[in-house]
C-alpha cells in the first residue's frame, strides 16, 4: 500500500442536513494533508485490586484479559512500583501485565508511577501521609547532610528507584516509561511522597529528585523513559510551576492529571460535565512543551463519584476530543482500567467471596465504550489531522495512519439534539466501518453503512474510511442506538487517586 498522502485527498467536507424530526444540523470539514503530533498510545491503570484479578477462576480471568486488551486494542498500561512496600511481591502485576502483552505484543507499553518512597525515606517512617499527622517536613523525604544533590536523600532515592526497576526487568515486566513520583504536590492520607518544585526547607525538591534518577538510570543499558512531573492537576499554571524548576532535558515526556482546572474548577464531577474547562489550561501547556520526540500524556483522571454514569461516557469522550486537538495530547490514560467490587472506571471486578461479591463478573461502565471509540481505532504511530465544524455541539477530531491507508474519525455530540451526517466523501477512501454509542442507549454498536449517518443526542460515533475501499449505496439513516428498555446502572464507590 502506498506510504503518501495523495494531493487528491488533502481534505473534504462533510455536510448534516436537517432530517423529519432532527431539530439542529452541522457541517464538518477533515483535512488529511494537515497532520499534527503523533499517537503513542491510550490506556487505563492497573493499580490496586490486582490481586482481586489473579484470584477470578480462569475462564473469567481470560474474558477480562480479552476485554481489556484485546477489546480496547489498549496500548498504554499504567501501573505502580509496588516496591516501595520492600516485602511485595510482584507475581500479580507479573500476570496482568504478561496477559496484555500475550494479546498485543510490544503495542502495549507500560508506564509506571511511584505513589510513595518506601517508609524507611521518609521521615515518618511510613508511606501512608496519613501517619505524617499533618506535618508536611514529614511527609517528603528525609534529611540529608551528606547527598550530592541537595539537603534530601536524593541519592538513595534515585538507587532504590534503579533497583526497583531492575527487578521488575527480571520478572519480565520492565516499564517502557517511569514517573517517579505521583502527584507530588498533594499531601494524600494514602501512599505519597511530598516534593516541591524546588526543594525547600519543608520539601524535598522534583529538581533535585529528577536529577539524581536521571543520573542513576542513565547507567542502565536499557532505561526507561523518563515522564513527569505528573501533578495532581493543571489548573493555576500548576504544571507549569514544576516545569520551570527543572532541568527540562532530563524528561523524555511530560505528564499531568485533570483533577482541576483551574478558574475554580477544581470539582471532579463538575470537569466531567463541562470538559471545556480543560481547553484553556490544555492550551497553555501545549503551546510550550510537547512534541513527538517528546509527548505529552495525560496518566489519570476519573470524575471521583460513583462509576456506572451513563453521562461520564460523554464527557469521557469529550475531554479526550479537548487533550487531542488543543491539548495536542500524545496519549490518555485513564485512572482505573480495573477496580474491585464490580465498580470501576473501566470495568469492574468481582470474585467470588471477596468484599460483597457472590460471583465471578466483570461489569463494564460506560466510560469503556468512550475510551473504545478512540484505541479500537487509532493505533501508535498514528497522527491527529485537522477537523473542523460549525456545530458548537459537535465535538471532532480525526486520525490518519502512519501509510496514509486509513483514517478514523471521532464525533462526540454533546448536545441534547440528534444531527444527520451525509457520508463523508474523500477522494480515494472508502467508509467501511462505523461503530456508535448512546447515553441511555446500546453501547459499541456497529451501525449500517449508508448515505447519511444519525448521530443522536449525547452520543459518540466512530468511522473508519480507507483507502481503495468502495462503498456502499443503501440509503438508510435511522438511529440504531435506541434501546426503550435500557435501565441506567447505579453504584456507588470511594476512589482512591
């Protein structure tokens, strides 16, 4: 197949019209020829509950293998470097980790993150910040006369980081990226490490931190890829503050989480519902830092309410769509792939006889299908493309491969009004794939190609065109989502971020 872009397909336009009953209509134009950054992947984490998912009889086990990977097409896995409890062991991630690798090879890379130094470089002596009783000096790493890097134990920071990873290399499971330190701006009651962006007199400092694990991973012959700083959220010019303490060629990548916003938006929940609250603070970053040599990658975010949320798919989708055109993001991953008690992000897990569970089940939330739309259909290597529309509703953006020989398309309508779709016709491609999901409504449901696409109200619709395929005349456009006996799922969960 051929390795260019022709001029014929440099771009095309797709025009809605108003159909019997349809209240509201859009055009939208995608530019082929106009590429933008490159896609590593999307993801969700494996953190916590693994050993709720080693423990499910087989035949379940491998049905949530099979959905998590294989039904996802999922390329970013993020985990936590459980060594900072010295006594792990690392048989469960071992497992997870070799089970999606077993599905999707090297496509699946591997991110890890560190929730706390291990207890005995901490002044508090524990991981928890809950046993720093308030006192932030207690919270960060302990005091050093003695490191070569500043007045913190940089230094056997750095080295238990190097072991650490060497250790996961041999079980087989090396992290392709590391971050070493989760949100290090916030004093958490669970497992969490404190650091400034520069040390001060009360914090260890990320600076000093990156540049003792720089130093110390660089004598590795196959290190890991550096990313951070991961704050808690990107609100008040946040990651920014931490950026411009450090020495920006020691990070291969950035990363950050959407826990806020900024401009007051600093509630979950509410970023969920209005995902435009992500596009300016996005913007700023993406003006300044990222680039295929070095992405930029969002590593968690979920609304901190229940799970279940027939809403949450949309706003999933939607605040993807914002981190992939002005975010100029080069991955998502959202914060829980798995989750234990059935409740999950992603999908929920129960086994048999643990918490309330009465049976082996997997549950899958809505909030799957948003992330499906997306790693079903865009794989690494792949480039955003320009989209445009005039439908402020409508929410777009568009991939191409890396041959040129296909291309995907994500349309998100946020609104509450169903639009009408003509096919979209671009020179020398063919729609032969289309895949749409509906709040309240049949979830991942490949539609039928026609003339004119539905997208109905709070949806998320996918289609593939490639290149050389012919299409078919059937003039059908009917909404094939709707589902009268739907009953929304309810739960309810406490996250742990």
């Amino acid at each position: 197949m051929s390795r260019k872009i022709l001029a014929a397909v440099a771009a095309f336009s797709v025009t809605v019209g108003v159909a019997a009953g349809i209240a509201s209509a859009a055009s939208v134009t995608v530019d082929p020829s106009s590429t933008k950054q490159k896609i590593i992947g999307f993801g969700g984490g494996s953190v916590y509950y693994q050993n709720w998912i080693t423990a499910l009889g087989s035949q379940t086990q491998e049905a949530l293998y099979d959905t998590a990977f294989t039904g996802l097409n999922l390329s970013l896995l993020r985990v936590g470097n459980w060594l900072q409890d010295t006594t792990a062991s690392l048989d469960n991630d071992k497992v997870i980790i070799q089970a999606g690798k077993k599905r999707l090879g090297d496509n699946m890379k591997v991110l890890m993150s560190s929730w706390s130094a291990p207890a005995y470089l901490k002044p508090s002596g524990s991981m928890n910040g809950s046993d720093a009783r308030g006192d932030s000096l207690q919270a960060t790493l302990k005091t050093s006369t003695s490191d070569r890097y500043g007045n913190y134990a940089y230094g056997d920071f750095a080295h238990w980081w190097k072991v650490s990873y060497q250790k996961y290399a041999a079980a087989g499971i090396a992290p392709d990226y590391i971050s070493f330190q989760n949100e290090p701006d916030m004093f958490a009651t669970y497992e969490e490490t404190l650091f400034a962006p520069s040390e001060t007199s009360r914090r260890a400092g990320y600076a000093e931190a990156l540049n003792a694990i720089y130093d110390s991973l660089s004598t590795l012959s196959n290190a890991p890829k550096i990313v951070g700083p991961e704050p808690l959220g990107i609100g008040y010019n946040n990651f920014q503050n931490y950026m411009s303490a450090l020495n920006d060629n020691k990070l291969d990548g950035y990363a950050y989480h959407l826990y806020h916003a900024g401009n007051g938006n600093d509630n979950s929940l509410n970023n969920y519902s209005n995902p435009e609250n992500f596009r300016s603070p996005m913007t700023a970053i993406a003006n300044n830092y990222g680039s295929d040599e070095k992405p930029i990658i969002m590593t968690e975010f979920c609304s901190m309410s229940e799970n279940g949320v027939e809403s949450y798919m949309v706003g999933l989708a939607h605040i993807m769509q914002v981190g992939f055109t002005d975010g100029k993001l080069n991955g998502y991953i959202a914060w829980e792939l798995f989750w234990g008690e059935g409740k999950g992000q992603l999908i929920g897990v129960c086994t048999k006889g643990w918490g309330n569970c009465s049976a082996d089940e997997i549950t899958i939330s809505p909030e799957y299908h948003a992330v499906r739309h997306y790693s079903k259909f865009v794989n690494p290597g792949w480039r955003v493309i320009s989209t445009s529309t005039n439908e402020s509703n409508l929410k777009t953006v568009a991939f191409v491969s890396e041959d040129a020989d296909s291309i995907s398309v994500v349309l998100t309508n946020s609104g509450t009004t169903s639009l009408t779709l003509d096919r979209p016709s671009v020179a020398g491609y063919g729609t032969v794939y289309a895949v749409q999901s509906k709040e309240n409504g049949l979830k991942s449901k490949e539609i039928t190609l026609s003339s004119c696409f539905v997208l109905p109200a709070r949806s998320v619709t996918t289609l593939v065109l490639v290149k050389g395929a012919s299409e078919s005349s059937t003039a059908i456009c009917a909404d094939e989502t709707s589902d009268g006996s739907y009953v929304e799922p309810v739960s309810s969960d406490t996250l742990v971020i």
